[in-house]
C-alpha cells in the first residue's frame, strides 16, 4: 500500500471512532460542557464547547503556551485548561476524546484536569 493509502485509511477509521465516541457521550451544555482535545505531531488543543447554544466556552492551545506535544507539557496545558474552566464557573465537563485512543497524551491531559479539580 501506499502512504497516502495508509494515510488515507488512518484518517477514516478515526472519523469512525470520532463518530462512536460523540454518538455515546451526552451533548455539552453551558452547565457541563463538552471538553474536546485534538492533538497533532506538534501541539495540543482543547476547547469546551455548549452544543445546545454552539458555542466554545473555553479554549487553550499549546502552541500559544510555547509548548510541544507531549504527555509532561500535556499535564501542563490541562492545569491552564482547569484554570480558565474555573474563571468560567465550570467544575464539571464531559470529555470527548476526540476519537483518539485513551493513552498517552490524550490520558496525561484527561488526568492534568482531573488533578487541578475538574469532575470529567
């Protein structure tokens, strides 16, 4: 095969997960919103999100925070997360993985909000 086959086949069994796992949480409200990460080869990203008004409520990005992606800054962008979430009056979320495996970078951040006092 390919690499753009590979790339192509990667690309769509994610689309896959990320449809399972949104069909199996419940939608983010402005009382629980729903936390979703993307993480990239460089930088993470997470944005908590109102789906019944379709609005982000909170957002933070590792690249504005001068970080790379990687499980120990991983820890470091949920703590900034958490604390933009609790300026907003946000103690619990749902969080939405975005259809990337629950390790590594993706668990390190989940954990990261779990440790600086968000309900997930």
């Amino acid at each position: 095969m390919s690499r753009a086959k590979d790339l192509a086949k990667k690309t769509s069994l994610r689309a896959i997960r990320k449809r399972r796992v949104r069909g199996n949480i419940s939608k983010g409200t402005a009382a629980t919103p729903r936390v979703t990460v993307f993480k990239s080869n460089k930088y993470l990203s997470a944005q908590a999100i109102d789906d019944v008004a379709g609005v982000t409520l909170a957002a933070v990005n590792s690249k504005a925070l001068g970080l790379s992606s990687n499980k120990e800054n991983a820890v470091k962008v949920a703590a900034q997360f958490a604390e933009t979430l609790k300026s907003n009056n946000i103690e619990t979320v749902v969080f939405d993985r975005n259809g990337y495996l629950y390790h590594g970078v993706v668990a390190a951040f989940a954990q990261g909000l779990r440790d600086n006092g968000i309900k997930l």
